[in-house]
C-alpha cells in the first residue's frame, strides 16, 4: 500500500510501499522502491536507502541508517544507532 497515512514529519518516497500496521518514528526517510512490510517498527531519525526491503515483524532502533539494498528479513532486531551497509543481509535462522 503507497501512502504516508497519519505518520507525522515522516518522508515516504512516492515508489515505496508500506503495509498496513507499521509504525514509523518521526524524523525518519524511506527513500526509492523500499518495501515495508506488516508488523514492523521503526525509531525515531532512521533513513531507509533505496531498494531496501524490511520484512514482517521486524525491529529497528531509533537513529538506524540503512544503506541501499539492505534485506532485514522476519524476527531480527537491530538496536539504537545500527549502521548497515549496502546489499548487506540481515537473516533470523533458528
């Protein structure tokens, strides 16, 4: 779903989708063709780089810096102040 609904001084690049039941700190940039899916939170000031994917029930901290490419896939965390550089892969392999 592309839209930037009832998130407050958030920037949603118009070719970025976001599913239902996400939350999005204030401050925070989703930038081109990212895709946020279900259930996720994002902090406060993060910036999501271009063609980036945050998969459901996902964690991220405040002040995280996404590079472009980035996978975070089901369950990971990453905590306040995390920097992930580009085309890197976040997996939950229990």
């Amino acid at each position: 779903m592309k839209q930037n609904r009832n998130y407050k001084e958030v920037f949603i690049h118009e070719t970025s989708y976001v599913d239902e039941n996400v939350e999005i700190g204030e401050g925070t940039k989703i930038w081109h063709f990212s895709h946020i899916l279900k259930n996720c939170e994002l902090g406060r000031d993060c910036t999501v780089g271009q063609n980036v994917s945050i998969g459901p029930n996902v964690v991220i901290g405040k002040e995280v810096k996404i590079q472009n490419n980035v996978s975070v896939y089901d369950g990971v965390t990453l905590e306040d102040n995390v920097f992930c550089g580009p085309s890197c892969v976040f997996t939950n392999d229990k």
